[in-house]
C-alpha cells in the first residue's frame, strides 16, 4: 500500500482521494502492463487506503489507436449488430472478478492473469488484433458492475468470476461484504447486450445448483 502511494500514483492518487467515493479508469500502456498484477486500491495515505474510501479502478489496456488524455474516443460500434461482418475494431471483453472480503479466498488473480495473456498475449502472438478487456476487481459491486455493462461501447464477451449459492452470485457491497445477486436480476442486466454479446462465462461455486 505505501509502495503504491509513493512510488505509482503520487499526487494523482491524493486528487483521487479528495474526490472519493469515485470510479476511475485506469489505462495502461504495454510497457507499464505489469501494474495489472498490483492492487493499486490498495495504495494507503494517514487518512486509509483508496478502498477504504470507496474508490473502485476499472483497468484497461492502453492500445496503439487510444485517443490522448483529454479527449474523447469516437463510438467504436453505432449500435449493437448480429452481423460480424459491420462491426469494426477488435473484440471488446469485461471481466468481473468479485471477491467479497467476508468470504473465504479464491485464485482470483492468477485467474485474472491468464485471462489477459489469453486475450492480449495470444493474438498478437498470432498477428491479430488482441481483445480490448476491461477489468473490473477491487470493488466489484452492484453500482460499479451495472455501470460497466452499460458502457456505450457494448461488450462481446462477459467474464464474471467469484462466490456463488444456487442461483445465485455474490457481488461485493459497499462496507466490503457480500451482496448476493439473484439469477433473475442478473438475467435482467445482461438483457439488453443479447443482440450484441456472443459469450458469458459465470465461474461461481454451486451457482448451478437446483
């Protein structure tokens, strides 16, 4: 935590802190990728850490056509197609990985890990377009996954990883708990993106059950 503070955000994560509650978009260039693997929310100044004020980073990778800080990306899609063929730009995946602090512990980061080598890493390896992923950890609640799926750009793919019960998944509330989302709730939120999504993938013990 003192690490993060010091030595990766500085004076942007005090800016960040007098404006807490707040959700900030975090975008990485390839060389500073290996951030990935560190909780920034938990970077800590004498007044508590970023997650203890209610900050939530949704990363991103930063690619080669990102538009500069400061100004606006034109809309990537105008409208969600089943037509692969109008659709330009690469694939566009969120990932949600939801680890309540009152839970026991799971292999979310090493999960989080292969799922940007697997997505990134791998085509362009291959010579192809790496999917454009959104990661969502770190204060993946009710707001903040609800906000995501509604970003303009629209998703292709749906990762949501974490705790589960029978029929249902567990988000994490805002004192840090766990808030369980029922499976019609979650049908209702991933509704609108059925004309536009081609996978959801839901890793979660026993959500299958009965």
């Amino acid at each position: 935590g003192d690490y993060a503070a010091a030595q990766v955000l500085g004076d942007v994560g005090l800016a960040i802190l007098e404006r807490a509650p707040v959700t900030v978009r975090v975008s990485l260039p390839p060389t500073a990728e290996g951030l990935l693997a560190m909780p920034i929310e938990l970077a800590r100044w004498p007044a508590g850490s970023l997650a203890d004020h209610g900050v939530v980073l949704r990363y991103s990778a930063q690619s080669a056509a990102e538009p500069e800080p400061g100004r606006e990306p034109s809309a990537r899609y105008a409208s969600p197609r089943d037509d692969d063929e109008d659709r330009a730009g690469p694939l566009r995946a969120l990932a949600v990985f939801a680890l309540p602090e009152t839970s026991s512990a799971l292999g979310l980061v090493k999960e989080r890990r292969a799922l940007e080598q697997l997505m990134r890493d791998g085509p362009v390896a291959r010579g192809e377009t790496p999917v454009e992923l959104m990661i969502l950890q770190y204060g993946a609640t009710r707001a903040s996954v609800m906000a995501a799926l509604a970003d303009p750009g629209g998703w292709d793919i749906i990762h949501l990883a974490g705790h589960g019960g029978p029929g249902r998944f567990y988000l994490e509330s805002s004192g840090g708990g766990g808030e369980p989302i029922e499976t019609s709730e979650l049908i209702s939120w991933l509704q609108p993106h059925r004309g536009r999504v081609r996978l959801v993938t839901l890793s979660a013990c026993e959500s299958g059950v009965a």
